[in-house]
C-alpha cells in the first residue's frame, strides 16, 4: 500500500470536470441529422434501459443492443466512430484544468468516476484529463461502493470529493463521515434537479461552477468539517 497523503482530492468526471450534457446534446442532434428521428429516438430508449439496468451510461453498449434489433442498418456502426472520435476536451468546464492543478499543489489528485470499461477511458483520455491526473484514474460501476478499494490506492488523512450528484456526496459521506470534504458543483441536470436536491442533504461546501474552486484555500477547504 502506499503511503497516505495528508490530503487526496477526488475529482468525478461527468458534469463536474466536462460538460456531459453538451456531449449528449451533440450526440442527439448528430443522431437526428444522420439518421432521423426514429433512430434517435430508440437509441436514447435503450440507453435509459441499459443505464437502468447497469448503474451507469453505456453508449457503445446501447449501440450493441441497438445492433442486435437493425442487424441490416449498416449505416448505425457509422455512430461508434462518431463517439470514439468526438472532441471531448471542447467540452472541459473553464478553468476545469487548473482547478486540478490548484490542487495538485495541495495535496493528491485522481479521478473517481463510473462507467464502462472502453468508451468512459477513451472519454477521460481524448479530453486531455488522464496525462494531468497521470496515471491516477479509477473507474468503477458504483464507486460509492467501493470506497475501501479507494483507499488502497490512495491512503489519506483527508479527502475531497467533487461531484454533481448529491446522491453520490451524500453516500460518501455516510461512510467517510468528517475524514471527507464534499464539494458540489451545481452543473449538469442531476446538480439542478429539484427532486435530487430535496432528496439529499447538502454538501459540505456548493459552488456552482468547478471553476469557481480557485477563488477558495483549497487548503482550508479540505480541512472543514
């Protein structure tokens, strides 16, 4: 096991560090445009099944399904390289980066996301996060749950934790209880959803840009109870 830091911040990805809403607004419109409404309309139903059923966003797991039902629409493999080519780092947040960097002067940083085993890497990699982070990246299913594994790899008196989901801070919380610091950025649709906003307490510190982290001591910010 490696030493424990005094301080590791742990960023999630979607909504907090890139915008994943534009990125799903992109691929609809793309959709539509190349292959018509019925085709994006069906897409996004088995994506939500397919979240459903996983716990997280499979894009190229829905294009699988989706597959299995237009084996003769050869025209739909086109959507694949759409993805894996998109240029996720138009999509950072501002300042998104030198957030990282900030804290990188502080203490620890890594990625502690969900997703799937291909297009989530190739999301985190194309956006020009995975060489700031180096080789600090985990991905999980549910990484709430897997928080003693996080542990093993990143040892900490403290942690930070920035995400947009208030389900996720306060899952974290419950289990790391004063040894973490929550940050909620209020970005993407989950971060302004009046029913998740009722539904969870707050976080221990909101801003509602990722960017707006560089105004603060994150030295300070780490440390509050």
């Amino acid at each position: 096991m490696p030493e424990a830091a005094d301080i590791v911040f742990l960023f999630d990805v979607d909504n907090t560090l890139l915008d994943n809403d534009r990125v799903q607004a992109d691929l609809g419109k793309h959709l539509l445009d190349s292959y018509g409404t019925e085709v994006r309309d069906r897409f996004w139903a088995i994506f939500e099944q397919l979240r459903a059923e996983l716990g997280y966003a499979d894009y190229l797991g829905t294009l699988e399904r989706y597959r299995l039902e237009a084996m003769h629409h050869p025209k739909l493999l086109r959507i694949a390289n759409w993805l894996i080519d998109y240029n996720f780092r138009e999509r950072l947040y501002p300042n998104a980066i030198e957030v990282v960097k900030a804290a990188q002067k502080v203490g620890v940083t890594a990625i502690l996301s969900d997703g799937d085993a291909v297009f989530q890497p190739r999301k985190i990699e194309k956006s020009g996060l995975w060489p700031v982070f180096g080789e600090n990246v985990l991905i999980y299913i549910h990484k709430e749950l897997e928080l003693v594994d996080v542990e093993t790899h990143f040892p900490a008196r403290r942690y930070v934790m920035i995400d947009d989901k208030l389900r996720i801070l306060d899952a974290i919380k419950r289990v790391w209880g004063d040894r973490v610091t929550t940050v909620f950025p209020r970005q993407g649709h989950y971060a302004t959803d009046p029913k998740q906003l009722a539904a969870y307490p707050p976080a221990d510190f909101t801003v509602e840009h990722v960017g707006d982290l560089l105004k603060y001591d994150l030295a300070a910010l780490a440390n509050r109870r």
